[in-house]
C-alpha cells in the first residue's frame, strides 16, 4: 500500500514538473563549450551525443586540426580539435592530464550525415537568448560557418557555431594535408 501512494504521490510531481515545463517561457538554445581561449554556442538541433574523451587513433597526412578517429558507442568518428580548426593554428595543441579530464567530444547530429565529433576542452552547459545581454551579427568576411555573436551580462562574448553549415565546407570535409 506504502508502495502504491510513493507512486501515486511520484507520478503527480513528475506531472505537475512536467505541466510547468510546458507553461515555463524558458527554453535553452545553444550548448555552450569552450574551446581554446574561446566559447562557442552549438545549436542544440544540430548538436548530437557527447562523450568523454577517447584518444583518437592517428591519421596520417591529415590537416593538424584532424586529431584521427575514434569508435564511439560502436561508430567510427573523425575527431576534430576544434580550437585549432577555428582559429587556424599550424598544430594543435598538447592536451594535459587536467584538460583531458575535462575534454569532451561533441558528436554532429546524425541528421547532418558526417561522422564526425569535435573535441571542446569545456562545457559550460545549456544558454538560451535570455542568458546574452547583447547580440552582434556575422561579419561579411567571417566564415559562413559562424553564426552571430553574444554577449553575457559578465561581458564574455560567446560565438555561434552553425554546425549544420560547418558540416557542409570544403574546409571542414577536406582533411588531407
């Protein structure tokens, strides 16, 4: 009987978390990660699974931002830094014992067809437009893959990554050096 009323008192709370949920006006956006010096918004529709750091098997003859590739959850995914695919640098960076217990690797959506997961050296967690005091369209010669730019009320700028997009460059799809 004790049994049947925590259920009954159970499914009540999750119904009513659940009618607020629906109500609530509040709806997260982006996932926020940093990577490098940099943070990043990644649109949760474009967003796919993440997971903990795998060190990726190496790939020769492959730009330096291509890490390699690596089975996560019986897949095989390349594996792309993206601190070093976004700003360009000529090699990646070593990543230490304390940056490797908090990488992740973000997985592209299945939707968007490409194999792929970035390495983020953070997440922060879920931003909705309601986090940002200030927005700043893409500029003309930023690349198509970049979204606009925020900033939060503690004057940090975040970047809007459009991954779908991001998923379709030459650039991105080209990994061989």
């Amino acid at each position: 009987m004790a049994n049947r009323d925590a259920l009954r008192a159970f499914q009540s709370r999750l119904a009513s978390r659940l009618q607020a949920a629906r109500t609530s006006d509040v709806s997260a956006s982006w996932l926020a990660v940093e990577a490098g010096e940099a943070k990043y918004l990644f649109p949760l529709g474009h967003a796919g699974e993440i997971f903990p750091w795998v060190a990726p098997q190496s790939v020769p003859y492959t730009e330096p931002w291509f890490l390699g590739v690596a089975n996560l959850r019986g897949g095989l995914f390349g594996v792309v830094q993206l601190s070093t695919f976004a700003t360009g640098a000529a090699a990646a960076p070593v990543l230490n014992e304390s940056t490797r217990a908090q990488s992740r690797l973000v997985a592209l959506n299945e939707m968007l067809e490409v194999n792929c997961a970035l390495l983020i050296d953070r997440l922060v967690g879920l931003r909705g437009v309601d986090a940002f005091v200030a927005s700043e369209a893409p500029q003309e010669a930023s690349p198509p893959w970049l979204g606009h730019s925020y900033t939060d009320a503690a004057g940090g700028r975040w970047q809007e990554i459009n991954l779908q997009a991001l998923s379709q460059q030459p650039q991105f799809l080209s990994i061989g050096a």
